[in-house]
C-alpha cells in the first residue's frame, strides 16, 4: 500500500530575466565605478597638495578631475541607451520617477549605485522603476 506523503506548499521562484544589452550594461557599470574612483582621486590629491604645498599633487589633482568628467560624460551617454525591456525605464540612469517598491536599494548607496555594485558582483541587477530582476547571462 502507499501512503499518502502530506503535500507541502510548493513555492515558485522565478528565474531571473535576461537582459538583452549586457556588453553595454557592464562597460556603463565600469565606467560608473572609475568615474566615482576618479573622484576620490581627486578629493585624496587635492588633500595631499594642500597638506605639504607642493604643485606636483595638484596636477594629478587636475588629472583625476578630468577623467572623472569624460568617464562621466560617456557613462551618461551609455545609460541614455540602456533601458528596461519592460518599463522602458532607464535602467542605470535615475530619474525624479518614483521608483518602485520591489526595488533593491542598499544601505548608504542609491538605487544606480546598488544596481553597478550588484551587476557588477553577481550579474544580476534590479530595475529601479519595475522591481524586475535581470541577469546578464542568458
């Protein structure tokens, strides 16, 4: 005889959905990335030229604040181009829209931030508008 097994709730667990740009997603997640590096380099050079007075830090002061502006710049320009599939959202470029209620947000970072940190780490990332989760591998 076969006893009857007790059913047990059976939860569904989407897999994530494809993202159809991800050379383009992760070549604007690098350029957010050095652009923020670029900053720090900035502020840690101008620091250092004000503390010992010397021209030399300066000019890579100087350099670091010109990288920061064309690595923004293309990043900008890249992000225009990548939108969600769903929403139509741009999905590393914030906007004043509400974002959406599902959608991943660590603590001390952004919305865009949180989706360069989470692409970047583990390929997949949120959009901020729909909550929609998307990974760069197909």
């Amino acid at each position: 005889m076969t006893e009857a097994i007790p059913s047990l709730p059976v939860q569904r667990i989407r897999r994530p959905r494809h993202f159809p740009r991800p050379g383009t997603a992760v070549v604007t997640a690098l350029l957010l990335l050095l652009a923020f590096a670029a900053l720090v380099g900035f502020v840690v050079f101008g620091l250092k030229m004000w503390m010992t007075q010397q021209p030399e830090w300066g000019r890579y002061a100087l350099a670091c604040m010109g990288g920061f502006v064309i690595l923004r710049l293309w990043a900008a320009w890249n992000t225009h181009r990548l939108h969600c599939p769903l929403c139509h959202g741009t999905v590393l470029h914030e906007n004043r829209c509400g974002k959406h209620r599902e959608a991943k947000k660590l603590p001390l970072l952004g919305y865009r931030a949180t989706a360069v940190v989470s692409l970047l780490c583990t390929g997949l990332f949120s959009c901020m508008y729909c909550g929609t989760v998307f990974r760069l591998k197909k």
